[in-house]
C-alpha cells in the first residue's frame, strides 16, 4: 500500500518507505529544515498494511490530529501530523481511490468493537540509553540501528509465539495469549536472546561498538495478567489494562537494580522450576503503582554496567 506525507499548502510530497526517519540531520530519511523538530525527531514505520509514527523523545513532542503521540499510533489516510511547525496529510492511495475525507472516515469507524478479558504473557522490551546514544550518532546510524531492532525483535518474538503488539521508538511490547508454563518458557528464551551477548553481536551494534566505543544493550521486563484483548479501531488490534502498564514500570526497573531482565512475581506463580532460571531481587516501588512490586532477575543473563 504506497503512503505519502503530503504538505498541500507548500506542494511538497515524500513517499514512505517501510522504515522512515524524520528530523532535522541532514541524513534524515526525510529531512525537515525547522528549529522546532529535533535531529531524530519520529519515525513511521510500515508493518504489514499499516504504518506506525512514533515519537522519539522530541523536544517539541509529535501530534496525529492535535494529539501528541505518548505511544506508537496507527496512521490512517486523511490524518494531520504535526512536527515542529511542519504540517502534513497522511495519505493513501487506497485511501485516496475510497474517496472519503478523514473526518467522514473517522466517523465511520467510531463505533464500539468487541473487546475480551484475558490471561497474557507480557514482554516490554527497549535499548538502554538510546537518547543518549541517538545524541552520538547521525541520522542514517539511528536508523539502521532501530531498523536492525527491529527486524531482531519480529524474528525472535514471533518465531517463539509471540504477538507484537507495538513498537515504541525504541521499544517494544509484545505478548502471548495465555500464560502456560510453556508460553512462560518461550517468554523466558526471548528476554535471554534479545538481552543477551549474541544479541550485541548484531552487525550494526557490533560496527557501533568496535568502531565508535558505543555499546547497545536491550533490558526486558516479564508479567503475567489480565488484559482487555482486540480491536481498538479500524486495523488495530491492541493489549491495554493495568497488568500492561506494570510490565512496563518492572521493565524500568531494571535500570535501577541493573540487571537485564526483571519479572514480577505472578510470572512465576505456580512455574516451581521457573526459579532455577530467576532468583528473587526483592520488593520496590514502581511509579504509578499504590503497592510495590516484586521481582526476580532472570541468571545467566550478562550484567550491564553503567
């Protein structure tokens, strides 16, 4: 499905490719020449028949419609998006052949979907110190190191099972449905490869590391919990619920306690085995959470400094 951003005002058209960079380098996928965009601004990114646009950590935010952008975010045709003081329409050709405006569209696809309750296994993942990092690097090396994570993330995550709900910048969150002890084990193998030395072996982490003294290390936070499971609007299929939300305050603490993996408690609960591969690293307090969380650091998993 080819997709433009357009600047109707200015006639100016950039086709998308699968993976697109926008800022101000001037290596950019699409260049912006505005003091209000920052040099790695967002990226939009094809997967499958949709593109995502994410924010990645602006200064001056990124917007779909006058919303800022918190998480990644589904474009559809007929979508404004604001960067600095850059306007554009994000358009399609099928889009364009249904010949709908974007609010008749969105009108349309406004009613309430079926929604479930159910038992997930919950994988948020992200490179440590990548604003730093992006800091040190020019666009195009950005670039190809989220790309590579990317491709990294959907072989490992869907060769064992999993969904991949989202890419956030430069994270990700992907889950199971149901929470065997099986799916806990394939759970398990994908934060030990994603996280692990192999995983830094990767060719552009590799070049970054031999050639610039950088090293890009992935942490991973585990959970087990209720989620609200289906569509969340046209195309878009999604995980939300306050077990989400946890996984991702038990991915941050691995910062804290520095370890790569981290899994709260309810991952282990009735998996008696599951302690020969994590070992308990106490109670802490997550923001956002009323009570604190237990977590246990998954062993054999290479440490990562500060």
């Amino acid at each position: 499905m080819p997709a433009y951003l357009r600047q109707h005002d200015k006639g100016v058209e950039y086709a998308l490719a699968d993976f697109n960079l926008l800022g101000r380098s001037p290596d950019a996928s699409i260049r912006l020449q505005d003091n209000g965009v920052s040099r790695q601004h967002a990226t939009i990114r094809r997967d499958g028949g949709l593109y995502w646009i994410s924010d990645l950590g602006s200064a001056n935010g990124s917007f779909v419609n006058d919303v800022a952008i918190t998480t990644a975010r589904a474009l559809r045709h007929g979508d404004r998006i604001q960067l600095g003081t850059c306007l554009f329409a994000f358009e399609t050709d099928d889009g364009e052949q249904e010949g709908h405006s974007a609010s008749s569209t969105n009108m349309m696809h406004t009613v309430a979907l079926p929604v479930k309750t159910v038992k997930a296994t919950l994988l948020v993942g992200d490179l440590r110190n990548f604003t730093s990092l992006s800091a040190q690097l020019n666009a195009e090396e950005v670039a190809a190191m989220l790309r590579e994570w990317y491709a990294q993330c959907e072989q490992v995550l869907k060769s064992r099972g999993a969904i991949i709900d989202k890419f956030i910048g430069d994270g990700v969150f992907a889950y199971w449905a149901g929470d065997s002890i099986e799916v806990r084990k394939r759970a398990t193998e994908a934060a030990r490869i994603l996280s692990g030395p192999e995983a830094g072996n990767s060719p552009v982490r590799k070049a970054l590391r031999e050639d610039r003294g950088l090293e890009v290390h992935c942490h991973i936070g585990l959970n087990v919990g209720d989620v609200a499971l289906g569509a969340m609007g046209r195309g878009v299929n999604t995980a939300v619920g306050e077990e989400v939300n946890v996984t991702f305050r038990i991915e941050s603490l691995t910062r804290k306690l520095q370890v790569p993996v981290l899994a709260g408690s309810k991952f282990l609960d009735g998996w008696p085995e599951g302690l020969n591969d994590y070992k308990n690293v106490g109670i802490h307090p997550v923001k956002g959470q009323p009570e604190p969380v237990e977590v246990y650091a998954l062993v054999e998993s290479e440490p990562v400094l500060s």
